[in-house]
C-alpha cells in the first residue's frame, strides 16, 4: 500500500511539475503582444483617412516598437512630379510606440488597439518577417492608395505569417470607392472636390469585402469580425480591443471661403452675362476666349497626366473630355483665324460627350456648371 501511495505521489508530482513548466513558458509567449493599431483620421490632406500601423510588444524585455508602412519623404527629388504620375515610394518605417502614441496624441487622434491572436510560432515568424522586411534594400514600396497602402500592408504581412487562412465576414454593405471616400472627405470640399477630379469611372463600381480594405476603419471592423481556420478549428482574430491613445480636440481648419460650387456658380453667371452682350451686340470677346481656353488648357495637362499615370482608375476618367490640352493648341489660331469654327465643332461635340458621361461617372463638385459655361462659348461661335 505504501509503495502505491508512493508511486501515485511521484506521479502527482511529476504532472504538477510538467504543467508549471508548462504555464511558465506559456506565460513567457503570452508576454509578447502583437497589435493591429487603428488611427483615427486628422485634419491634414494625408491623414484625412486615417492609418494603419502594427505593434510589437514584449510586455517582459520592454521592447516595443510602431512598425508604419506609412513613411514618405517630402524632400525627395521630383516628389510632386513623381506624385503625380502615380511613381511615389513609401517605405517601412520603425521606432518606438510610445514615439506613435505621443505623435497621434498630439493631433488629437485617437488610436484603437486591437490585439492578434497569435500562436507563439505565429509571432515569431511576423517578427522575423517585419524585421527582414525593414532591411534597406525591402523597406521601400511604390504606394497605391486603393490597393497598396498602410493598411494593406499590415493586413498582407498578418495573412502571411498565420498557420492557416483568414477569414473575413462578408457582409452586405457594398459601395463605390467614390463613396467611401466621400465618407472622410465630406467636411473638406476642396479636398473632395481634388479627389473626384482625379478619380474616373472605375471609383464609381461597387465594391465589398476585402476590397474595402484599403480604409484603416474598415479593415478594423473588418478584423473585429474575421476568425482563423487553422487545423480545422476556428479561432478569432482579435483577442482584445482597447484605446492606445484615447481621442483629443480635432479641430477643422477653415479652407478657401468659398465652395467649389459656388465657384463655378460664378463662373456661369458671367458667362451668361457676357453671352447675352455679345448676342445683342453681334460680336465676340476673344479675350474672354483666351482666358477660357488657357485655364482649361493648363487644367487639361495635369488631367491628361493623371489620365496616364499610375493612379487608380484614373484612366477611366471622363471629365478629360471637359479639361484637356486641346484649346492651347488653338489659341492662335483665334485670333489669326476668328472665324475658323473647327476648334468650336470638336468643343461641342466633346462637351456633349461629358455630359452624357454623367450616366456612367459621378464628375467632380461643379464640374457639370463648368461644362455649361464652356458649352457658352461654343454657342455664341457656332450660330448661324
């Protein structure tokens, strides 16, 4: 009898023994955290849709690092140029979270946190992948803002490095990128009114799922709902959600007085007005041409850049039939040639075409008012 309660003892021991070994390195992989961290949208241009970056934390050695595919320099040679064609380099950026916390404080931006559950092989092969993927020669990426951005980025290197397949819930709101963005942009005309001259028709497709992604917002939502399939068990994606850095003021700078509508508002009263004088004077102010045609000439090449750039749908773009180069090229030809009609005949057949376009593609704020104001022009040369 004793040796049994002897051996029973042993044995007791021996799996108390085995399962505190066991909770002990448990405990040592569960001190490491690594986080998706969602920023709340700021006042800037470039953060008015918020942003994406990853948190590594090992809550026992102290080491705890921001890794932002969001970094760019402004310095960089041909920075604009390159922008514009759609040819602008971020890269991985690294340092340390308290660094982030302290920047997004500053804004008044408010950082969600959301932490991955991760096995402990998982954490250690995206550590070694952010790692190599900060190396001088990997680090730099060419930046697209619908399909290759921060928030992609982090989420592609998260499916990457997870032993089995993420899942995400598909649900049924699906709507055009023109609309998701309007969503961020709204309270800033110009800047919405900038981003719907670039897009084209393409922005104007409705989208779902993963797609929908390339919002920081959307892909935490998203994330909140996905699960992991890994040996035929599911697990959730995120083990917690909290505030890294709890909201401030954010305050909306006043911009231009005037909204883009109004804007062109104005432009179509003067050249109604200009219109009915020349109507009952029988004449033509070519100088009032001139000034149309150049602005919308000049307008012309910076769409006709973005129409073959890199830039997302903007090859798609129709409102290239309204702003396009073409008028430069007849300037002289006005005043060397005034009562030559050809460049008036391509006008309005071309304006016709923009608004047509409107069944397909949602044109810009005050883009519709600028046509009529041009197709003025084209009245006024074209009667008999």
């Amino acid at each position: 009898m004793k040796n049994i309660k002897d051996t029973y003892k042993r044995l007791f021991v021996g799996i108390f023994s085995l399962i505190v070994s066991q909770l002990g390195f448990a405990q040592q992989s569960d001190s490491i955290e690594v986080s998706l961290l969602t920023c709340a949208p700021g006042n800037e241009v470039y953060s008015l849709y918020g942003h994406t970056a990853l948190r590594y934390h090992d809550l026992r050695t102290g080491e705890d690092f921001a890794f932002n595919y969001g970094v760019f320099n402004f310095n960089r040679p041909f920075f604009s140029l390159r922008f514009l064609f759609g040819l602008t380099d971020y890269e991985l950026g690294v340092y340390p979270f308290p660094l982030f916390a302290q920047e997004y404080g500053r804004r008044g931006s408010q950082v969600t946190e959301q932490v991955i559950n991760l096995t402990t092989e998982e954490k250690k092969a995206l550590h070694k992948a952010l790692i190599d993927n900060y190396r001088p020669e990997n680090r730099e990426y060419r930046y697209n803002f619908l399909y290759d951005n921060c928030t992609t980025r982090a989420r592609d290197m998260l499916e990457r490095n997870i032993n089995g397949r993420l899942k995400y819930v598909d649900g049924d709101n699906r709507q055009t990128y023109r609309e998701m963005v309007h969503q961020y942009n709204s309270k800033y005309p110009w800047a919405a009114f900038g981003v719907d001259l670039a897009l084209g028709a393409a922005a104007d497709i409705k989208i779902g799922g993963r797609k929908q992604q390339f919002l920081p917002d959307y892909m935490m939502m998203d994330a909140e709902k996905a699960q992991i399939l890994s040996d035929g068990f599911y697990r959730p994606l995120v083990a917690e959600s909290r505030s890294a850095v709890d909201p401030g003021v954010n305050v909306i700078e006043d911009s231009f007085p005037l909204t883009p509508t109004e804007c062109a508002l104005i432009l179509l009263t003067l050249s109604l007005a200009l219109m009915a004088m020349e109507w009952r004077r029988k004449s033509v102010f070519r100088v009032w041409d001139t000034i149309l045609m150049s602005l919308s000439g000049l307008a012309g090449i910076f769409m006709l850049a973005l129409f073959c750039s890199r830039h997302p749908t903007t090859s798609t773009n129709l409102q290239l039939l309204l702003l396009n180069p073409l008028p430069l090229f007849f300037i002289y030809r006005l005043w060397r040639k005034p009562q030559d009609k050809l460049f008036w005949k391509i006008s309005a057949i071309l304006l016709l075409l923009f608004f047509a376009g409107t069944c397909i593609q949602n044109y810009a704020e005050g883009m519709v008012l600028v046509g009529i104001a041009l197709m003025t022009r084209c009245i006024i040369h074209l009667k008999p």
